[in-house]
C-alpha cells in the first residue's frame, strides 16, 4: 500500500451545523452540502493541501454504508494537527476557533518538546491539535 490519504472523514450529527463551523468559523472553502438528494449521501468535502479533502458525513450515514452499529464517539480516538509556524499564529487559530464556537479544551501552551500547542473541539467533540513545533520538518 502506498502511504497517503486523500480524504479525511469525520462523523457528525449535524451536518448544515458542521458545514458552517468549518466554512463561516475556519473559512474552509467548500462547494457546500452534495449528494443529498441519495439516501444517506449527503456530504461536504473542504480542500485542504495538496489534494487532499476533509469530509463531513453524518454519522448515521456511516453506519448504514458500513453496516456497523452507530456509536458513542470518543474525543481521544484520534487527534488532527493543524501545525503553524510560530506560537502567535497557534495563539490566532486559537482564536478563530474559540469565535466559531470551538471548546477550547488546553489552552496554548509551552510543551515539553519545545513547541507551543493547544487544543479544541468542533461542534461534533472532533480534537484539534493546533501546533508550533519547531523539529518538525526534521521528523521522519
């Protein structure tokens, strides 16, 4: 297998909610809600870099395409890291976030790395790691 991905998916309950947490609140750009006119197909894509996407997909749609049973989501299954190039603009997207209606759940800080870093949550509970970390691009 080749190691990439190309499209992120996160589970949500509210999708007009979501949209407009990460449209209007982050300002990602994205065509909007597709697919609602298909049973379960509603969804909203957002460019990130490089070709890849994030997607939101209500959670219910996930478990019928799946045929898994819904479930209650967990806040550290994983985390997604959105990494800045100075404390200031750690402290900015902080910001932002808190403004569209994020919890903040760690406020920026000093970490023991050597970077600065806090945390939130979108409207669905989903951890974002907001992230200076100066030994970056010297990571695997």
């Amino acid at each position: 297998m080749n190691p990439h991905i190309t499209v992120l998916t996160l589970g949500v309950a509210d999708l007009e909610r979501s949209v407009a947490f990460y449209r209007d609140g982050l300002g990602f750009k994205t065509q909007g809600i597709i697919g609602a006119e298909f049973e379960n197909g509603a969804v909203a894509f957002f460019n990130l870099q490089s070709g890849v996407k994030l997607a939101l997909w209500p959670r219910q749609s996930i478990a019928a395409d799946t045929g898994l049973t819904e479930q209650s989501p967990s806040p550290t299954e994983f985390t997604l890291g959105h990494n800045v190039d100075s404390p200031a603009e750690v402290d900015a997207v902080m910001s932002q976030a808190a403004k569209a209606g994020a919890v903040i759940v760690k406020a920026a800080q000093p970490t023991f790395y050597g970077g600065y870093a806090g945390y939130f949550q979108d409207p669905d509970g989903h951890l974002w790691e907001v992230v200076f970390n100066p030994a970056l691009a010297s990571l695997g």
